[in-house]
C-alpha cells in the first residue's frame, strides 16, 4: 500500500481537529450554556439553587462559570456555609437544576416534633395548626398572589398553601 503526503497530511489534521474539539468541548458547551442562562434566563444573580450536588445562592455569572455561596453540607438551616463554589455553566446542561426562586418567592418547609405516643396528639395538631396560621398570616396574601400567578404560568392541579399538619407514627413517638 502506497501513502502519499496528503493522506498524511489529511489524516494528522483529521487527527488534530479532533484533538481541539475533544480538548475543547467542556468551555465551548460551557459558553453555549452562559448563552442559554443570558436569552431563556432559567437562573439568575440571586437565585437560590441546587445543581448536582452543590447547593447556594448565584453570587456571580459569567463566560464559564456560576458562581454560588454555599448552604448546608455540613451546616443545618438553610446556612451558609461560608464557602464559594464555581460550577461550569455546562452544568446546567448536565445535571437537574433546581431553582428554588424562580417564579415563586416562597418555598415550604416542615418542622417535625416529637410527641409522646400517651399524648393527645389530634389536640396537639390542632393547636400546631393554629399557631402555624397564626404565624404565616402575614406572608398569606402575598403568597397566594404569586401562586395564582404561577398557576396560570404552569399547569398546577393543587392549589392549598396553607399550613398543614401530617402525622406520622414510629418507634418511639408521634411525629
């Protein structure tokens, strides 16, 4: 068989762009994605998210990289935890993202108290009730405007908000 110099030279620059797109493919999907977050805005400077694992609220957005102030891990509470992370913007393209914010300011949340199994427990709920109510009356009105508006932007059959209270039994008390 009889190779000729521009088999060679066709293959090694077969060979070469094939390298430069393989080396390259993680910042080209990463401006794509920054494109993406500029013109269809699924997050924002703000926004509190979760993609992958990490989980924070958007500092910063650039070319390449999200920027986030991250919460949890291994602090409780929705606390930050005092560290910067920076996620490749083609993360968004690879991973759920979760944004907590977009489209509605209010995000619920369930406080578990344990009660003795002894205990009236259906008067104990009712009391949690009332006292939840009473404690989220303030943030009602404006929480049910935004709903109404997120329902007739999405399909969303459910549509109670209020406070409730779930009881669940284990081996050692009422929850």
């Amino acid at each position: 068989m009889v190779v000729n110099n521009s088999s060679i030279v066709a293959l090694s620059a077969g060979l070469f762009s094939a390298g430069i797109a393989f080396s390259l493919r993680d910042p080209l999907t990463s401006l794509l994605a920054w494109i993406i977050i500029l013109f269809m805005k699924p997050i924002k400077v703000g926004d509190r998210i979760k993609i992958g694992t990490e989980e924070g609220d958007i500092i910063d957005i650039n070319m390449f990289f999200i920027t986030l102030m991250e919460i949890n891990d291994w602090v409780e509470g929705d606390l930050y935890t005092g560290r910067i992370v920076e996620i490749p913007n083609n993360q968004i393209m690879r991973s759920d993202v979760i944004n907590f914010s977009k489209s509605f300011d209010y995000i619920w949340d369930n406080i578990t108290i344990p009660i003795l199994f002894n205990s009236d427990y259906k008067n104990i709920a009712k009391e949690i009730k009332n006292i939840a109510n009473a404690k989220t009356k303030v943030f009602f009105e404006g929480a049910m405007k935004d709903y109404e508006k997120l329902k007739r932007t999405y399909y969303i059959s459910r549509g109670d908000i209020h406070p409730t209270v779930f009881i669940s039994f284990n081996d050692n008390y009422i929850n």
